[in-house]
C-alpha cells in the first residue's frame, strides 16, 4: 500500500490509502487496530501514551498492522473508492509529520565519499537530524538569509515500526513498517568551514527534510537494496545510484543502530546519499547565476525513489522549491579546494 498523511481545508489532519489516483480515509481502519500488548508495555515503560490515531498509531501497532489494514481496505466497495478525493485535490504532508527520530548515515555509498574527497568509512557514521526539519512534499524550503551554501541529498528513508533494541542483522527487516524519500538538505559551511564542524546543526533548520510524498508499506519492498535512487534539479539529473552500493545495507543499518539505542516507531533512519552527477561544490543550491551543473535561478528540485518493477510504484515529489532568501551567494574556498581535488583525482 502507498499510504499518506494530508489535511482537509479545515486542518483537520487524515491518514489515507492511495488507490487509483485517489486517496480512500482511513482513519477509522487505524484507530480499530489491536496495539500488541509488548508495545503498550513498551511505551508506559518510557512514559508515553499509546498514540490514539493517524499514522503514528499505525506504526505503532506492529508490523501485522499493515496487511490487516490491507485486507480491510480490499473490502471496501469500489464506489466508495471512485467518490475519494483525488491526489491533487488533498493537502500532503509528511508521511511520518513528526518522527521520534531521524538518524542518517554520512558517505554510505562509496562513489559520494569519494566526491567528498575522503575514504569510505569502515563503520557507519551516524548522524543526527532533528524531527522538527521535516517538511511536507512540494512545499517551499526557506533558506535562512545568512545561509550561501545550501545542498540537496536525496535518501531513502527506511522508517521503523516496532521497538528495536538489540535486534540482529537477520532480524532487522522484521522491525521495518515501510520505506519513504526524502531530501536531506545541508547548510554545508557549517560543516566545513567552522571548527568543530556542526554536522547536526547544519542538517536541522526548519524545512530542512522534505519528506514523501507517502510511505510505501514493506510489503511491497522485499529487497531495499534493490532500488534505484535519483534527483532532479531544473530538469536536469543531479544524483542517480543503487541501493545495492551501499557500504552498509539497511539491514546492518538497523543492527547497528539498535545496539546502542531504541529505534521507536516513527523513527526514521535515512542510509545516505547516492553520489551526484555534477561535482560536489559546483551542484549547491543558492547562487542566483545560471551555471552548467548547478542551481539555475528557478532552484527548485524533485526527487524519486524506483521501487522494484513487481510493486508498480514510483515514489516522486511533485516539488520541493528552494525560495532564496539572500540575492546571491557563492562557493566559499572549501568548495573550491574540493572541486580541485576532485579535477585532479
């Protein structure tokens, strides 16, 4: 299932199943969902309340939830589904609003470290990005005015559905509801130019992950590692890879992470970006100048994640535009040093 989070024009926030073009409410389906009494334990153990709706209850009730949300949605007539609102006609967000945590993964593909100008890491370099970044699909990302060096990523977003804690390799798929895209957008002189760097703080600012513009239920993924990654910018093709050159595998990831913390549900645990089609300084975003490889003055990207030819579906934004907020920005000299290095490599 191809499932989405959206608002009606009172605000009111839904949950809806995409079918056909449509997206069918299924809030009422959510809410009937037995949440397994290990979970509950779970979250009166952290002080939590089970959520009561939307799609947080959703993950919430465990990897079952979905095909049992499956065959319900399945009984529902088809003249209820042809009277839904189309996709165009509803207000996306996020899939996930507001996960618990985002937890990314830095140079997880050997060609991207390589255009960082540094070598592949031998354990995976975890990265914090803060929930409130999260933007809904399509909708603009304001750079702050004293940002210049605002870039694009674009990941897939593996999102947990169950506590994971200790969890092996083997069983690591088993705690996974589902699987997204999104761009991770980066103010890089905060990363390169200052010391320390503030890897965090850079990929935090508000509006700083678009996510979506759904969730694709695992199911429907039997393989993450068998998934072609791209995005555009202006038309052109800025990043393109495969899940299968990942350093470090979703499974592993997911091992990795639970070793050393809960993943909840909701947590979302993007696996880095592919390498890009342009050179690493010369594709930022910001400059107002129209360049052969970089951002041309309409700056504005979509991104797309090709699931396997079985499923059918093609996650893609409609839009993710990047409103300037400073009338000219330009690589700073660590760019500069990066491009050369790359040139001469």
């Amino acid at each position: 299932m191809k499932l989405v989070s959206y608002l009606f024009p009172s605000g009111e926030a839904a949950v809806g199943a995409v079918i056909d073009g449509r997206v069918l409410r299924i809030d009422e389906l959510i809410a009937a969902l037995e949440i397994p009494a290990q979970a509950r334990a779970e979250y009166r153990r952290r002080g939590q309340a089970v959520p009561p709706g939307g799609m947080l209850r959703l993950l919430a009730a465990g990897p079952a939830a979905p095909a049992t949300l499956a065959r319900a949605v399945g009984a529902i007539p088809a003249s209820l589904i042809a009277a839904a609102p189309r996709l165009e006609e509803v207000q996306l967000q996020a899939p996930v609003p507001r996960p618990g945590k985002i937890m990314a993964v830095g140079r997880n593909y050997a060609d991207h470290a390589k255009e960082t100008g540094v070598a592949p890491f031998e354990k995976p370099r975890i990265i914090g990005k803060m929930p409130s970044s999260v933007l809904a699909p399509g909708v603009a990302v304001v750079k702050p005015a004293t940002v210049h060096k605002l870039d694009f990523e674009v990941e897939l977003a593996v999102v947990i559905g169950t506590h994971a804690h200790l969890v092996s390799r083997q069983q690591a798929l088993d705690h996974v509801a589902g699987y997204t895209v999104l761009n991770d957008i980066s103010a890089r002189e905060f990363q390169f130019d200052i010391s320390p760097p503030q890897t965090t703080f850079a990929k935090s600012m508000d509006g700083f992950c678009p996510m979506g513009p759904w969730l694709v239920t695992r199911d429907e993924v039997p393989d993450p590692q068998a998934l072609d990654v791209r995005l555009w910018l202006n038309g052109a093709l800025m990043q393109e890879g495969h899940t299968r050159d990942m350093l470090f595998p979703v499974a592993l990831l997911v091992s990795y992470l639970s070793q050393f913390m809960t993943l909840e549900p909701a947590t979302s645990s993007p696996p880095a970006p592919p390498p890009a089609s342009a050179p690493f300084a010369s594709r930022r975003c910001g400059s107002s100048r129209a360049t052969s490889s970089g951002w041309r003055s309409a700056r504005w990207a979509s991104w797309s994640m090709r699931l396997p030819s079985r499923s059918g579906i093609f996650l893609r934004t409609g839009v993710g535009q990047v409103r300037q907020a400073a009338s000219r920005c330009r690589a700073g000299r660590a760019f500069r040093r990066i491009v050369r290095r790359l040139v001469m490599t």
